[in-house]
C-alpha cells in the first residue's frame, strides 16, 4: 500500500487504499463518504450516503458526521477569497515546481500547462469548493480541494499530483 504525502510539508494527504482517479494529469480525484462517528465506542456507520427520498438519520448522542478523507488523515478546514486562494496558489505552484525541477525536470512543462488549466477549472467555480490543509496546517503546503457531485450529496476530494510522493508501508 501507499501512502501519498505532501512533498512540501510531510502531511499524509491520502493512501491508495481509496480509490483514486487521475484527472487531466494532474490531480487525483477521490470520492468520499459521509460517515458517522461515535468517538466513545469509535463505531463508524459506512451505510453509504442518505437517501434523497427518505428523511435524514438523526445523529444520535455524542455522535458526529465526518467525511472519511478529513477524519482518516487529519485535515483541517481553511477558508479563501478569490484573491488570497490564488495568491496562496501561486506560491504552492512555485514550490512544487522547484521540486519538479529537482526531482523530475521533464515533467515541469507538462506540470505548468495542466496547473494553469485546473486552476482556471478552480476559480471558475470557486463558491463550489472548500478548502482543507494537512494536519500541520503549514501554510506552504497542499490544500486539498472538496466539491459535491452533480447530485449535491457525493463529496470528493481533488489533490495535486505532483504535490505528493507515495512512500510504501
């Protein structure tokens, strides 16, 4: 197994036990799940997500709904305007590009193109996205983009690529 970390702060960022699904070349995509968590007994409800047509499970004592990426790897929310995420943006894409030149300089031409053409994805639908930060809450490191499905209930997770290195466990 992998575990996929942030190449510029170490955070675990996520594992290919989920399944991820590499967009454009330069992200991956992992779906997540809803889930219910009771921290006393740690039982988690993997029941799937609730149905439109029913009424919404209540949440029963000291119980508490977590996205399974953010419980399982400690992220943590983060807000952005339009102008600080880009500002954040650019400097993350500067970093990671300096590892890329480093690491794997014949990848940095592609990394360009396909950064450029998934930020404009990005901002051209920013109110959709929220925003979270591995579990050292650096600020030069990887912020993890969440969005819901076209059905408004199925959240996933968008990470940079080049942002991560596998490391085998």
């Amino acid at each position: 197994m992998l575990l996929y970390t942030d190449v510029l702060t170490g955070d675990e960022m996520i594992t290919d036990a989920f399944d991820l699904l590499e967009v454009d070349d330069i992200v991956y995509e992992k779906p997540g799940v809803e889930l219910i968590w009771l921290p006393c007994t740690h039982r988690i409800n993997t029941g799937g997500n609730a149905s439109a047509e029913e009424a919404p499970e209540e949440l029963m004592e000291g119980e508490s709904q977590v996205n399974n990426v953010v419980h399982s790897f400690r992220l943590a929310s983060t807000q952005f305007d339009k102008k600080s995420y880009l500002t954040y943006l650019k400097g993350y894409m500067k970093g990671i590009k300096a590892h890329l030149a480093e690491t794997n300089p014949e990848r940095v031409p592609a990394f360009e193109k396909a950064a450029a053409a998934f930020a404009k994805k990005v901002i051209g639908s920013f109110g959709d996205w929220e925003f979270y930060t591995g579990e050292s809450m650096n600020p030069d490191g990887m912020v993890a983009l969440l969005n819901y499905r076209a059905d408004g209930t199925t959240p996933y997770f968008t990470l940079w690529k080049d942002g991560m290195k596998g490391v085998k466990i």
